[in-house]
C-alpha cells in the first residue's frame, strides 16, 4: 500500500495530464453543442444551403 502512495506522489503530473486532456475535451464538446443551436440563424453565416448540405459549418 505504501508503494502505491509513494509512486503517486511522486509522478503526480502524469495522472494529471490525461485526467486534464479529458476535462477540457468534455467542456470543449459541451460548449460546441450548445454553439449548435445557433447554427444557421447568424447574418455572418445566413445563406442558402445547397441541395446536398446540412449545415453552413460543422
């Protein structure tokens, strides 16, 4: 059990890079989504979509 202690306290910062990637991946998506509510309605992005396209951006 001491080991384990030991060898988190020493390389802390590499749990902490992917535990840090994968929060800011999450608010990173989050915030696209509530940006896609948006879409289309902007007068910067306001034109007529062609026959084949869904949104103006993705």
């Amino acid at each position: 059990m001491i080991n384990i202690i030991h060898l988190v306290r020493d390389h802390w910062g590499v749990a902490l890079f992917p535990i840090g990637f994968m929060v800011g991946w999450y608010f990173d998506n989050r915030n696209d989504e509530k940006l896609a509510i948006f879409r289309n309605k902007s007068k910067l992005f306001q034109r007529e979509l062609k026959p084949d396209e869904d949104t103006v951006w993705k």
